[in-house]
C-alpha cells in the first residue's frame, strides 16, 4: 500500500474517515491508522467535524489539506487551451484560457503552455503536471495517427515535459481525461461508464470500476473509426471508408449541411441553427445521433455500464441525443439499459482539468508524498 492510496480515495471522496479506508484497504484499523497520523503529521491530510456515526464513536472527517505546492494542468484543443494551477486535492485555484494554434506543431505550443503554467505557478513547487490532447496519444506519451495535429505525429510529450518538471506527468487524450473530470464531479457512485465527446470530431472514454481503461497501447475507447452502414464508400482521414466519424461528428454534419446549400461554417453554427429549429438541420442530426448510438450498442451491451454520458456542442443538441437514446434503448438487451442513465456530462468546462488532477493523486504527487513501509 502506498501513501498515494490513501491519497486518492481520500481525494476522490470514497473514503471520509478511517473507517472507509481500513474497509477499502482490507486493512486492520490499527494500521490504517498509523499511516493516516503519518499523513496528518505531514500536513498531507487534516481533519475536521464528525461524520455520521455507524454505532459508536462518531469517526472524524479526513480530507486533503491544501498546503503547499500546485498541480499543474492544461488541456488542449485546436485552437484554444484551459491551463490550470490547482491544489494537493486537485481544487482549481487559478483558471486561464489561451488561444493557440495545435497545428503549430509541439515544439511552440508546449513552449507557450510551459510559460504560462509558469506564471500561475509563481514559483511554488510543482506536485505534478498534466496535459490534455486532441488526438490519440499513446501509454508512450506520444500523439499517434492525429490527422489533426500536424507535426506531432510520433513526438514524445511527456519526454519534452520531463524536461521541463521534475514531477509526476500525466499525457492524455481529452476524452480520457473529461471521462475522470466527470467521475470527479459524479463522485463515488458513479464508477462504470462510457464517456463519449462529440464536438467537431468524435472521441470516447471508458471508466471501469473507477478507473480509466486504457488498454494495452493506450488508445482504447476510440469509437470514431468503427464503420456504419450509413458511412458507405465515404473516405475518412484515418484512410479507411464509411467511419462513424464521417457521418456523426460535428464536422461531418456540418459537411453534410452545407452539401444541402444550409448556409454555416462550423460546429458552433450547427448547435445555433438546432436551436433556431431548423428542419433541414434537425433531419440530419436526428440521423446523426442514431448512428452515434448504434455503434454505442455494442459498447453497452459488451460493457453493461451505469451510464452513457455524452459531452461537447453535439451533446447540446436535445435532437442528437434523443436519438441516441432511442438506438440504445431500442437495440440493447433489455437487461443493460433497465437502469442506464443517458445524457449529458455534469463536469462542465473545467472537465479534463479535473481529470489531471485526479488521474496524478492517484499515481501519486511529488515529495513529501512517500511510499509507506
Ligand atoms: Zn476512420
């Protein structure tokens, strides 16, 4: 067992008192004991009010003191990025958003984040540092196959990043890291779920018992390249035909639209219009999200999930998600969706920073956090 765990199930919520973490740990609470006044006396931890009382004493409350140092976080789009310093229990201190230009390739845009992050860091020491990424990033730390982000191909973030901080590092894709921001937000109750991002492309996440499954390379959940009939012979960047992304992602239907002389640019355009109730629009969205939740069937009927939460501007469109639903709870088996929650993320825009923060508690923050004898 390590400090780190006791840490995170502190941090996450799962565990508020000794008692939660001796049932968690399946240790005795002699020893769980020990290693929490190791973690008080570090100033890790501190302790406030009483909790609710199961018989006997009523336990005090344990909770992650905010102390020194800051945890790091940025998460990255095309053309915009949410950076962060954040305390010991991965609580958004200060937020700032940048414009930046991914297709500039790592070597600029890493250096602008590292900059920044600099500033809101004001000198204090880095427990950790995490980044979020638009395309598929390997369990190396590197993009791999983005089609979007010219230049980083192959480039090693976190060994550029190492450079930079002598602290934990955490390299994700944004759809991983928006699927741990919910399960903050969610907390403990939530543990199983599918986590889908469909803005102007299309990404997925899966949490399993409340944790990221990554699988073995690291790019697991990408639900974008499965084929669907409707795809037919249309060519998508990943160099195969009739891909998901080609009919339900946000720059597909836009495509789609504006073959059918709708006047609109991009994936912003397409919520106003939804909104605005435009039929030719809706149409199109309506068919987008069926096929969104057919390739979802699958995933739901092999995973059997709590929940589908959907995210981005797509996930604002009711049309969209409505159909989605009705794919679901028309084609799985009965059995999987009596009690699936479906709908829209709860985590808000500071998601995958949340996410950062809870995926580096859980790995463990830089000293003083130690690994207990
Ligand atoms: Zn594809």
């Amino acid at each position: 067992m390590s400090a780190a765990q006791i840490m995170g199930l502190v941090a996450s919520g799962q565990a508020t008192s000794r008692a939660d973490l001796s049932r968690l740990l399946g240790l005795a609470p002699s020893t769980v004991s020990a290693h929490v006044q190791e973690l008080l006396d570090a100033g890790l931890l501190e302790e406030s009010g009483e909790g609710r009382s199961r018989g006997g004493r009523r336990p005090r409350l344990l909770s992650v003191r905010a102390g020194d140092g800051v945890i790091l976080a940025a998460d990255l789009g095309g053309h915009h990025a949410r950076i962060a310093a954040m305390d010991r229990a991965g609580r958004p201190e200060a937020i700032q958003d940048l414009e930046i230009d991914v297709t500039a390739g790592p070597e600029p845009v890493l250096a602008r984040i590292t900059d920044a992050l600099a500033e809101l860091a004001a000198g204090r020491t880095v427990l950790g540092m995490g980044i979020g990424l638009p395309g598929p990033v390997d369990s190396e730390g590197a993009v791999v196959g983005s089609s979007r982000m010219h230049g980083w191909n192959g480039f090693s973030v976190r060994r550029r990043l190492a450079e930079y901080y002598q602290a934990p590092l955490v390299v994700d894709n944004d759809a991983n890291l928006m699927a741990m921001g919910e399960a903050v937000v969610r907390g403990p109750e939530l543990r199983d779920f599918v986590f889908v991002k469909a803005g102007t492309g299309l990404g997925a996440a899966l949490v399993n018992d409340g944790r990221l499954h990554r699988g073995a390379r690291g790019v697991a959940g990408d639900v974008s390249h499965n084929r669907v009939p409707a795809g037919g012979e249309r060519p998508c960047n990943c160099g195969n035909f009739g891909c998901l992304e080609t009919i339900a992602s946000g720059a597909a239907i836009v495509a789609a639209l504006r073959a059918q002389g709708v006047d609109l640019a991009t994936t912003a355009d397409l919520v106003r219009l939804a909104r605005d109730g435009n039929p030719t629009v809706n149409t199109t969205l309506r068919f987008a999200g069926r096929q969104l939740g057919e390739v979802l069937v699958t995933i739901v009927n092999f995973f059997n999930p709590q929940a589908v939460v959907l995210s981005g501007a797509l996930a604002t469109c009711d049309l969209f998600v409505a159909a989605a639903r009705g794919a679901l709870y028309e084609r799985c088996l009965p059995l999987t969706t009596q009690e699936l929650q479906i709908g829209e993320s709860v985590a808000g825009p500071d998601a995958g920073l949340l996410g950062i923060g809870r995926l580096l508690i859980d790995q463990g923050l830089a000293a003083p956090v130690r690994n207990l004898p």
